[in-house]
C-alpha cells in the first residue's frame, strides 16, 4: 500500500485556489454569449435569428442574451455572419426571475454544507461535472462542504435535468425529506428552463414548476466552477447575480 | 476462469450473399428478398407474418449475425416493424413486416433472440403493440405506479397534443404498487436501491435486490426514470433541431450520438463529406472515447475504494475534459457535428496542443495502470466478479467493451466501417474472462488504441475544407450508425414531404446492455455490487432517451 501512499505524496497539490484567487487554467469553462451591440438593428436581429432556442432577443441595435435558455450549441458565436461576443466566466448563479434576492443560509453552514443531489433526467453532462467537484482539482471538501447519502442530513438539494414524469415523486420525496432550513439550486439549463427537451407529456421543463427554486446556475452543463459558485452563494460566501442584471451586462 | 466458447464455434458466420442465398432456398416463397437502400444491405420482406421467428433464429444463430434492434412505425393503415441484424464484416440486414392497424399483435421473437426481449417490450409500453408469446409485457418504460393503464404515447398522434393532454395522462401515484419479487424463502428480502443514491452522484436507477442473509440471488435493475420520449419529441421538427437532441440526450457519448445522427442525414442526401472532416469525426470521436474510458476507469478505482488511483485518474479525466474543451470550445464536444461534415476547423497548432495533452494524459495512464496491476488488494476485488461468460454474452448481444471483455469482439468502426475507418489498421481487443478485471483491461486497451488513433487521424489531416453543402430532402428514410464509447449507437431517421422529422429511432448501446446486466448480478455477495456496476460503466440516462 505504501507504493499509492508515495504516489499521492509526490503528486503535490493540484487543486484550484478558487475561490481565493480566480481560475484561469484554460478548458475549465466553454464561457457563454454575453448581450453584445451592433452598428444596426438589422445586424441584432440577425444575430438573435441564430439561435435555435430563442435565448437571444433583438433589443434595438443590441442582440440581448438570456442564459437560463442558452444550450451551448455555440451557432450564435461561430456560425452567425453577426457573431456575439463570448466571456470565458463561470460565476452564473443567478437568482430566479421575479424573486428580489437571494437569502443565504445561517452562517453556522458556511463551513459545513451538506448536499444532495437529484438525476431527475439529466443528460450525464451536469451530473458529471458535478460529481467533478470531489476530485482533487476542486476537492471542495477543503471548503467544508460535502455530498451526503441521505436527504436527512442534507441542507441543499441540487437538481440536474429537467424533471421527468418517472423522476417527479423521488424529487419530491428528497425535497420532503430534508430537514429546515434547506435550499434548492437547479443545476444546468434543462434544470432552470427545461432547455432542449422544454416542456412536454413526460417533462416538467424545470425544476421551478415542481418545487421552489431559490438559486439557479444555467449552462449546458454548468461547469464545475459555476456550480463551486452557486454553492458559495447558498452560504453567503459570495454574491448571486440578479436576473435582469444578466441580461443587461455586457462586456 | 477459464472458458471455452465451444458452443460459439458450432455455425460459421455467413456472408450477406450466402445469407440472400439460404434464405431464399430455405424460405422460398414467404418473402422477399432485395437490396436494401438508406444504409441497409440486404432487405427481406415478409409476406407471411408467422414466419418472422424462424427467420430471425436463422439469421441471429445460424448465419451467426449480432441483433441490432427494432424499428417501429406507424404508417397510414399499418404498422411497420424493422427488425435490423449485423453481419459482421458485410453489413446490415433489415427484415421487414407489415401488420394491420386493426389487429396490432406480432409474433415473439424473444423465446429465439433473447436480445430482442427489451426492444419488444419498449414497443409494447410506447406504441401498445401486442407480442404473442411474449412471457412479460407492461410496467417498463411508462412505470405503473405513474402512468395509467392503456397509453401509448408514441402513437402516431400529435405531440402538442400529447403535451395538452398532459394531466390527464398522469395520474397520482398509487401507493400500493409493488414490485413482482421471485425469491421465495424464509428469511428472504428485497432490498431497494435507488434511484436516488450515493447521495444522489448515481445515475437515477432503481435495484431490487433479492437476499437471504449476505448472498444477493438477484438483482433486477428498474430503469427509465429519465424517460424523456427524445425519439416522440423530434417529431415534427426540422432536422437541424433533432440534431440538438441527438447530441444532448446522453452526453457521455455525444459526439457519437452527433455522428451517427449526421451520418444518417448525409446518406439520405448522397452527400459525401470532406476528407478532413473525416479525419477531424475520427480525431473527436476517439479523443471522446479516450475521455470516456478515464472515466470508467476512475469509477472502478473508486468502486474499490482505493482512493489515491481513483483521484489521479480523476485528474487525467478532468484535464482531458479541459483539453477538449480548449481544442473544440466544449468540454462535452456539443456544437461540432453538422449534416455534411463539422461546424469549423481547427489550426495545426491547436492539433498540436491536443497531441501534447493526450500525451501527457495518456502516459500518466500507463503508469497508474502498472501501479494498479501490482496492488492485489485492489485485482482481487475485480478477479472473478460480475462474470458474463462469452455464451451469455453471445446470448444476450453484449455490445461495446463490455462485450468485448466476454469474447464479443464486435466493433462497428471495424466491422462495418463509417467515416473513412476502413483505412485505418487496428486490432479490436477481446478477451474472454467476462469479469470485472477482463473488463478493465479491456478499458485500457482502448484507451491506448484511441490515442494512437488521434496521432494517426492528425498525420492524415490534409488541407480543406471541413463541410460539404447538405440540404435534408424531401421524404427520405436511412440509418446511421457509430461505436460510441459505450458500444454501437444506431440512429434511424424518416423524413416526411416537408423535411421535418417523421419518425427518429435511437438505439443505443446502454439498452442492450442493461437487459444483459442481470447475468452478471446472480448469486454474489453484497459489497460487489458497486464494483460490478462500475465495471460495466452502464449509461442510465443513454438507455432511457
């Protein structure tokens, strides 16, 4: 056994000093549109034309950019003949649309966050890189937060994919499980607004048409570091983006 | 455990016109035999339904062709059902038959092809056909507990439709639902499992397992809890659009699920894709492969519990997930695939900065991989478990690694070649243990096949362009196929007049491999079960579409 003890050993430190400092290791993150202007009407509109998903809408000479819709088909950026802008970030937690703020948990969780996280029909991609963040390069255990078997024990549930007809009664179940206070963080673009499979006989088209939500991290997948984030942000470590400041931001 | 597939060397695999051949000898006037046309070879249509049985015996065992799948459409006044064979090496067989709309009952071929069993009772679930002789139909896809009794939503109805019809088609879940157990005996239980578990970092499955003290005598897994009816919603759409759900509806193989997607549209327009584009497909689906495969082995390391190899290989992934991402712009390769070839091209630096981070990955790979040979704490816990031995796997049409690890070496890059494999030269590795170890090394071996595969597919890049013009026509059927990480990926595509989707069918690996899962899950002590679900790397979410 010694033999995996030295490997270990003289691997040295790999993980991320996020959030002390920001992350800029190239591939951590696809990056997203950002509302961008152009010279004409005519040229926001093409670029809003693009999008197979309407997340991109034509607002005078500037091509406004919703990412809670965005899937990450990445036309709008290399396809167009009016390419958007694009911003290699990943803090996206964002408080829903129509709600005031964000209200943190006590402070007593900050350093000890239990999680739980439902597959109510997610596609792999979320799920995955969220399970990324118990590897060494994040390891956010180093942060006191960790995932938990039982929704007993858990204070925030994250929820990958767009919630199936077949998933509806466990999420619903896990959700009545937790103990007060507790948190819901939709994870991933299917899980803010039903993304590419949206609203239909076997899909509920986001987590927010079942269960309060009350953080959503969008991305198709949400990279690691964006759901790092939203889980600072359900511990007031740091601060969510509101809703219309999304839109309205641009580079 | 040493095995013997004697029973595998009774027939020998046929050509396609020996099967033409024989079948018409044997068959004669029942059906009728033709050259098949959207990527299929050999086409039989069968006049006489009875027959369907004996014909799918025939091809599966006696021409020794591995199962693919079925079709399943409903036409104006009645069904279709495409029941697709492989023979390996010389392509796809279609056998055809029609039944009435009024009387939708087909005989059972799962008594002959036991790998059919799922596919026809997904038919039954989703379109409300009737399989005679069938032994267990209901209660699969659409769960009962949810979905009232008499839906079939996959019938030919509209899907806004179905979508206002949505309350009514649920109803609430019925408490008392249970599920069917077979272990009788004193002292005996069923222990649930899922499908949220692990803390919820497991795919959304559901086990039953069946004990008597510490022994497991079975586990069945219930799936489709991420049932989102992918094939019923892409009715309708154009084909630009149902591209998008190919390639997000199990992202662990996306870009193979893109191919095989974009492969069927370019073979409906006779459009043949730049020689680049070629080279760049095989470049991204093995750099895809390669990813993949550090997964799995990460999820075994870490099945075991030998932690430090489960976080380095972790940390091979997680870079190889960065490298695609810097290379494509996605760590997934979402966005890359389009009919007629790729979105964009990438610079011969970019190709080189890729080969250094596939090198590197790699070559950590190699040593980790000596470590793990070398710790017999951690082999024992893989040596003789979760066995599928090669006649179960020949059975059950094993598909993938998976297969390949129980003697199965099929593998459609080799055996019926896409984009431009043919002239590529590799060995398909095979072994023939069917446990978790063979399993493993199978993992690896591929791994190491794939990186060459990258370095071959850079040399062979010439300059060019990466896309040829492919506009989706009017009315049109064809399939399209890719080995996906896991195991073939089938896509089957009918356009209707207008060039939306009339009917999309998608098979994948996943589904035929978790219908065999259970062999593998007889009889076995209780704390092996993470490790034999790690081992076969099953995708729930690909299996359920």
């Amino acid at each position: 056994m010694s033999f995996w003890f030295w490997r270990g050993l003289k691997k040295g430190v790999q993980t991320t000093r996020y959030p002390r400092t920001a992350e800029v290791a190239a591939g951590v993150t696809p990056g997203r549109p950002i509302t961008t202007d152009f010279r004409s009407v005519e040229a926001a509109v093409l670029a809003a034309g693009v999008c197979p998903v309407g997340a991109i809408t034509a607002r005078g000479k500037s091509a406004h950019v919703d990412l809670r819709l965005c899937i990450h088909c990445e036309r709008c950026h290399f396809d167009g003949v009016r390419p958007l802008g694009w911003q290699a970030d990943y803090e996206w937690a964002t408080v829903p649309q129509g709600k005031p703020r964000y209200e943190p948990l006590p402070q007593a969780y900050g350093r000890s966050l239990h999680i739980i996280v439902v597959d109510a029909g997610d596609c792999g991609a979320c799920l995955h890189e969220v399970k990324q963040l118990n590897n060494p390069l994040y390891n956010i255990h180093r942060l006191g937060m960790f995932f938990t078997a039982s929704p007993r024990t858990a204070d925030v549930l994250l929820v990958v994919g767009p919630v199936t007809e077949n998933m509806r009664v466990p999420l619903l179940k896990t959700y009545e499980a937790m103990p007060d206070p507790k948190r819901v963080v939709a994870v991933g673009t299917c899980a803010v607004s039903g993304g590419i499979f949206g609203q239909s006989f076997v899909s509920a088209g986001g987590v927010s048409s079942v269960l309060p939500v009350d953080l959503e991290i969008p991305g198709d997948p949400a990279p690691p570091l964006a759901v790092l984030h939203g889980l600072l942000v359900v511990t007031g470590r740091k601060a969510a983006i509101r809703h219309e400041a999304v839109l309205e931001r641009s580079a | 455990m040493a095995v013997t597939p004697s029973s595998l060397r009774t027939s020998k695999r046929m050509k396609i016109d020996e099967i033409a051949r024989t079948i018409r000898e044997r068959f004669g006037s029942t059906l009728l035999v033709s050259h098949g046309d959207g990527g299929v070879t050999l086409s039989i249509a069968l006049v006489e339904p009875p027959i369907l049985p004996t014909i799918s015996r025939f091809l599966f065992w006696d021409a020794v062709c591995t199962f693919g799948g079925i079709i399943v459409e409903q036409l104006q006044d009645n069904w279709r059902l495409s029941y697709l064979f492989l023979s390996p090496g010389s392509g796809w067989i279609e056998v055809l038959l029609e039944v009435p709309s009024s009387t939708p009952a087909v005989p059972s071929i799962s008594a002959d092809v036991h790998a059919a069993d799922w596919h026809e009772r997904e038919a039954e679930d989703l379109f409300g056909l009737h399989f005679e002789g069938h032994p267990r139909l209901g209660d699969f896809i659409l769960h009962d507990q949810i979905w009232p009794e008499g839906v079939a939503p996959h019938r030919k109805l509209h899907r806004k439709t179905m979508d206002a019809h949505r309350d009514r088609l649920r109803h609430r879940p019925n408490p008392d639902w249970r599920p069917l157990l077979v272990v009788q005996d004193p002292g005996a239980f069923a222990m649930p499992v899922g499908p949220v578990y692990e803390g919820g970092l497991g795919q959304s499955v559901h086990f039953l397992l069946e004990t008597v003290g510490e022994d497991v005598v079975r586990a069945v897994p219930r799936l489709f809890y991420n049932f989102r009816a992918v094939e019923k919603i892409a009715e309708g759409e154009p084909v630009s659009h149902a591209l998008l759900l190919a390639e997000r509806f199990a992202a662990t193989s996306s870009f193979a699920h893109s191919l095989a997607f974009c492969l069927a549209v370019e073979r409906m327009c006779r459009v043949e894709v730049p020689a680049r584009a070629k080279n760049l497909r095989i470049l991204l689906g093995e750099l895809e492969r390669l990813r993949h495969h550090a997964g799995a082995i990460a999820g075994i390391c870490e099945s075991t519990a030998l932690s430090v190899a489960a976080s380095q290989v972790a940390i091979i992934e997680e870079l190889l997930l960065r490298a695609s991402c810097q290379f494509t712009g996605h760590r997934y390769l979402f966005g890359l695939n389009t009919p007629g070839g790729l979105h964009r091209d990438f610079t011969s630096e970019a190709c080189t900065e890729l080969l250094g981070a596939v090198d590197r990955a790699v070559s950590d790979l190699h040593r980790l991989e000596r470590g793990l040979y070398f710790t017999s704490s951690f082999l024992d816990r893989l040596e003789d478990v979760g066995i599928v031995d090669p006649e179960s796997a020949r059975d059950l049409n094993f598909v993938g690694p998976v297969g390949r690890a129980s003697g199965q070496a099929v593998d459609l890059r080799r055996d019926c070649p896409y984009e431009g494999y043919g002239a590529y030269h590799f060995e398909v590795p095979r072994e023939i243990e069917g446990d978790g170890y063979a399993r493993l090394r199978i993992l690896f071996q591929e791994a190491y096949q794939s990186t060459e595969l990258i370095h071959e597919a850079i040399k062979r890049l010439e300059p060019g362009s990466v896309s040829a013009s492919c506009e989706p026509p009017a009315h049109g059927l064809a399939l399209g196929w890719a080995e996906a990480p896991i195991g073939a990926a089938l896509h089957w595509l009918r356009l209707d007049s207008s060039g939306l989707v009339k009917r999309y069918r998608i098979i994948t690996a996943s589904f035929n491999n978790w219908l065999g899962f259970r062999v593998a899950v007889e009889d076995f002590a209780f704390q092996d079960f993470p490790i034999i679900l790690a081992t076969f790397g099953l995708s729930a979410t690909e299996c359920d579409r």
